[in-house]
C-alpha cells in the first residue's frame, strides 16, 4: 500500500511541475507574442488560467501527506500521547469530510457545465472543472493516510 501511496504523491507531482511549467511556457509565449510580435495568441490566457487551477488543486491534495498545509496547532502543542492522536484524527475526519464535499458538488458541478465549451480552446469546461473532485478523492485518500499512521508518531511527524 505504501508502494501505491508513494507513486500517487510522486504523480502528483508531476502533474504539478508539468503544469506549473506549461503555463509558465505559456505565459512567456503570450508576452512575446504581444510584444515583440505585436500578434497576441488567442487562446493562451485561458490555457494558462486553467492550469493554474488544475496546480492549485492537486497541490493542495499533494501537500496533505507531509502535513504541509498551515493551520493553528494550539491543541496540538497543549497535548500529548492520547488526546494528541484524537486531536490529529479530528483533523482528518474534518479534511475528510471537506473533501467529500469537493468530491461530491465537484461531480455535479462537472456534469452540469460538460456541454459547456470554452470560448477559446473550444473544449468542454468539464475538463478544467474536473481538477475540483479529483483533488477531492485525492484529499480523502491522503487524509486516511494521515491518519493512519501509526501512533508512535503523529500526523506532524512529532513523537508522541
């Protein structure tokens, strides 16, 4: 399972730094164009905006393994042992439970705009749409790993 985990983590991010790449090439592409070439592509606003939302998302997901994410860890400092592994496990039944959303109104948000097309690229707005539930089932997968993990340590890799 761990195997498994690990090749998740390590095709996210890629998707990321593919992505991440992409629209900077893009970017880059669209100021020559109009600058230099004074014939500004049509299309490479909406390219670079939709892979922004596609990093922002499964970024976000990529980020929840290593407890990467910010937050306040008042709870966390103020208990040990026990209460420690409770308050971690809250906060993965939260995460969980926020990710259900996303999943969930994700999928219906992608059925309801499919037959939508994008002005520029013409392609269906299911596409860009689609990063909001897959972050969401990679957020629940990652958020069960959290966890999961044994007790010995806690989610932010502290003894507990």
């Amino acid at each position: 399972m761990k195997t498994v985990l690990a090749y998740l983590k390590k095709g996210e991010l890629v998707l990321v730094v593919t992505f991440t790449i992409a629209m900077v090439a893009v970017t880059f592409a669209q100021v020559i164009f109009r600058g230099a070439l004074d014939r500004p592509l049509a299309w490479s606003e909406e390219v670079a905006r939709y892979l922004f939302v596609w990093i922002v998302f499964i970024g976000g997901a990529w980020a929840v393994p290593d407890d990467a994410h910010f937050r306040m860890d008042l709870l966390l400092s103020l208990t040990r042992g026990l209460s420690r592994r409770v308050v971690v496990l809250f906060s993965c039944l939260c995460m969980i439970a926020f990710a259900i959303v996303m999943l969930v109104y994700g999928i219906r948000l992608v059925s309801s705009v499919a037959s939508q097309i994008s002005p520029a690229l013409r392609i269906s707005m299911a596409i860009p749409y689609s990063a909001l539930p897959l972050s969401g089932l990679l957020i629940i997968v990652h958020a069960l790993e959290l966890g999961l993990r044994p007790a010995k340590t806690d989610a932010v890799g502290k003894e507990s």
